[in-house]
C-alpha cells in the first residue's frame, strides 16, 4: 500500500528526535484505525459503538539496552517527548545481549499486494440489519426461545513501520463479521451456543441467514445434555475447535518458550511430533488471509512453509532476539510491538485435510465422544500435560446418539499429538483453516 503522508512524517520525527536525543538505533510504527459495531437482541437495536484510534510506537537502542512507549499525541511536540522519555528510559534499563534492530540481510525486499483491504463502510443501519436478520433466523428454528444477542461489526486498520537504518513498510486491512447467540429450551432446560463469519471482504460474508440458522440448530441439538461414564475411546474435535488442538503447538514451538526451557517441545525440533503424514502449512502471503502480512514485525521477510513435515516439527517459530539467544535465524515472526519488543506470532495456518470426512471418522470408530465446545483448558508447558471441560455429542453404532455436557478430556499432548487424525471437512476460522480432528483412547472423565 502507498505511504499515508501524515505517517510518514510521523515516523521521521520520532526516529530523527530519537538520535537527536541519543539512541544508537531506534524503530517506530504509526497505527490507525477505525471500527463500527451493531449489537441487538430480540429485535430490538441494543448498541452501536464506533472507535477511531491513531497513535505512534517508539523502541529507543541505547548500546545494548532498550525501552518502547507509544503515544496518541501525533502533534510535532508529543512526539518529541515520546522520544525524550523512551531514549532516557533505554538509558536506565538493564542490558540485554540480544536485543537489537533486525540485521539488513534478513529485511524483506519486496511488498506483493495481499488483497486484504476492502473499500466497503457499512453504515450503521446496515449492520442493524444484518444483526436482526441473523437473529431471526436462530429464533425460528424449532426449540430456540431466547436469544443472548447478535451482533455485526467492521474493522479497518493502516500501519506503517520504519527502521533508523532505513527500512520502511506499510499494511493495512479490513474485518468484516455476523455473530448470533440463541438460547434453546425444553422442560426447563436451557442450552445455548453460537456461529459466526468473519471475512476480509464484506461481499464475501455468508448470508446472516445461514449464521443463525446453523447457531440456532447447534443450540437446540444440545438440549437434552447429560454426563456419560468415564471412558477411554475416540475423540473427535470439530472444524472450529481445530485452533484449540493446534494452538498448543504453535506456543511450543514459539522460539521464546524454548529459550526459556518451559516448552514441552523444547528438544523435538526436527523430531516426529504428529503422526505419520500430518502436516502444518503456514501462508503469510495468502490473498485475503486473515493473518496475512507481507512483512513480520521487524521488517523481516516471510514467505510459505511447512511448520510439520509428514509429522516432523521443521521449525521454531523466532524473532530476531530468540534467533539470537537460540544462535539461529529469524524465520519471520516477529510480531509488530507498537510501543513494545517485538513478540512471536504465526499468520494463517492450515492443517492439511485427511480423507475421511467426520461421519467417516465416527462410523470407524464405532463410539467416541464428537467435541463442540470447549470450556476453561488446563495446560502443563512444560511436559504437555492437558484437560479441558468440554460438551458435545456422543455417538454409539457410528451416529450422534445423544448430547453430553459436563465432562472433561485429558492426556498429554506429546501423546495426542502423535496419534492426531486429520479429516477431510475443512473449515476456515479466523487465521486457520483445518478439517475435523480425532485422538483414539482418549481419556473422557464423567462420572
């Protein structure tokens, strides 16, 4: 995207009144952004909240030291102070071998056009009315009477990044989401649960319709829930539940858990962690990517490439610190600090789909537990140990033969991993796509 001039300005004052005050090297970042959301319930309009945020990031290299703040005051002298009280706050910290400004040869180069930004500014009334819609979908199926809220929102945000040493990058990009909540009930039992999209492009939204008809049906299937008997058998988490298994992972392979030590992946880099032929795709340069970034924090290069090669964990996941600390390179991480260090994060990531779909992975398995939602998780980092509350869907004979709730899953995740099942129905979620996930002889605790 082309430079806002307004940014650009910015960031050459904060960098030039950074060395003026005495940094060895510095990084800065303006960021703006705005949003409009629409809540309603029972038809009725509930709240409209509307956000308009600028604000300018500093992190100040003195020697081996360093300090970030960030600011809303864009005014000529607010940035001045930013940079005095960062420059004077590097001076006073600790020494940190590791910090520093990402070396040059591992700057990206290149910014291809990531198609993540749409014109489109639904008003107000608009939203309202996508909300409503959705709602009434959820009501009209059979068993729903009640509704915690729906809800339709627009984000759009711009961020321009540059370096003392010359580097200099922008982003930008636009949410675009529908959200319903019913409330089903029977004999006095009340159940709920909920869907949601969420899209860069605002044509690309699915019907609200479709929305709160599939959350309605949800919460109405569970109506009826009951505990089942502790069991060992086949566990099968659904599509939207698939961060939930993967997201563990990616913290353990996130380069500061390892330096740290409190990784339960510490010493498996290049090691089998999943089965056999699982693999992790991840795709920062994915067009209309909801996590797409054609730089990393630092203004490092990123490109496509395999997290999990036919089970084996290729990567730790570094910044420009951690890669230092760990003696390796930074493999385009980094997330932007915005008045902060850089942090570790991944972009969209997908699970490469089995060949069984989910009525497959049930009718092989007989009987199990099929997973909908997942409550208040418990996790070791350092030895993988892992529970969760959890509700769903029992099935005997290979169909759903009754809803559960109050139970939970355990084991350990260096165990589940290896016997991880990927399906054939994929699903995109926010920043991953992923099909349905099953573990056999996973320990179920009811009663």
């Amino acid at each position: 995207m082309p430079f806002d001039a307004d940014s650009s300005s910015a960031l050459d004052t904060l960098l030039s009144q950074a060395r003026a005050f005495g940094a060895d090297a510095a990084d800065a970042s303006v960021s703006s952004r705005e949003s409009l959301s629409v809540e309603v319930r029972l038809g009725d309009l509930e709240g409209v909240e509307r956000e308009e945020a600028r604000s300018a990031g500093l992190r100040a290299f003195v020697g081996k030291k360093q300090a970030a703040a960030s600011t809303s005051d864009l005014s000529p002298d607010g940035l001045a102070r930013l940079a005095e009280r960062v420059v004077a706050m590097a001076r006073s910290a600790p020494e940190d071998k590791y910090c520093g400004l990402l070396e040059l040869e591992y700057r990206a180069t290149s910014f291809p056009d990531l198609n993540v930004a749409d014109v489109a500014r639904p008003s107000a009334k608009e939203l309202e009315d996508l909300a409503k819609r959705g709602e009434a979908a959820a009501m009209a199926v059979p068993g729903v009477t009640n509704s915690s809220g729906s809800g339709a929102s627009w984000d759009a945000g711009e961020t321009v990044f540059a370096t003392s040493d010359g580097f200099r990058g922008a982003r930008n990009g636009t949410s675009f989401s529908i959200g319903v909540q019913p409330l089903a009930e029977r004999d006095g039992e009340k159940e709920r649960d909920y869907d949601y999209r969420t899209e860069r492009f605002y044509a690309d939204l699915a019907a609200p319709e479709i929305i709160g008809k599939t959350a309605g049906e949800r919460a109405a299937a569970r109506l009826g829930s009951k505990k089942v008997e502790s069991a060992r058998a086949r566990v099968i988490f659904e599509p939207r539940l698939a961060g939930r298994i993967v997201g563990p992972f990616l913290g353990a392979i996130n380069g500061a858990s390892v330096a740290r030590g409190v990784s339960f992946l510490k010493d498996k880099l290049g090691a089998r962690v999943f089965a056999e032929g699982f693999e992790i795709f991840e795709d920062p340069l994915k067009q209309k990517g909801l996590a797409s970034r054609a730089f990393d924090g630092e203004g490092g290069k990123v490109s496509a490439q395999k997290l999990v090669e036919n089970g084996v964990a290729t990567t730790w996941l570094l910044n420009s610190a951690t890669a230092r600390q760990l003696g390796m390179q930074p493999t385009g991480h980094a997330t932007l600090g915005h008045g902060g260090p850089p942090g570790i994060g991944t972009s969209n990531i997908r699970v490469k789909p089995g060949t069984k779909d989910m009525a497959a992975l049930m009718r092989e398995a007989g009987r199990g537990l099929l997973i909908t939602e997942m409550f208040s998780p418990s996790m070791n980092m350092n030895n993988g140990d892992w529970s969760v509350g959890v509700s769903g869907q029992w099935f005997e004979e290979g169909a759903i033969a009754f809803p559960v709730s109050e139970i939970t899953v355990a084991g350990n995740l260096i165990d589940i991993y290896a016997r991880l099942i990927a399906g054939a129905d994929m699903e995109l979620r926010g920043g991953i796509e992923a099909p349905s996930l099953a573990v056999d002889d996973l320990a179920i605790g009811g009663f």
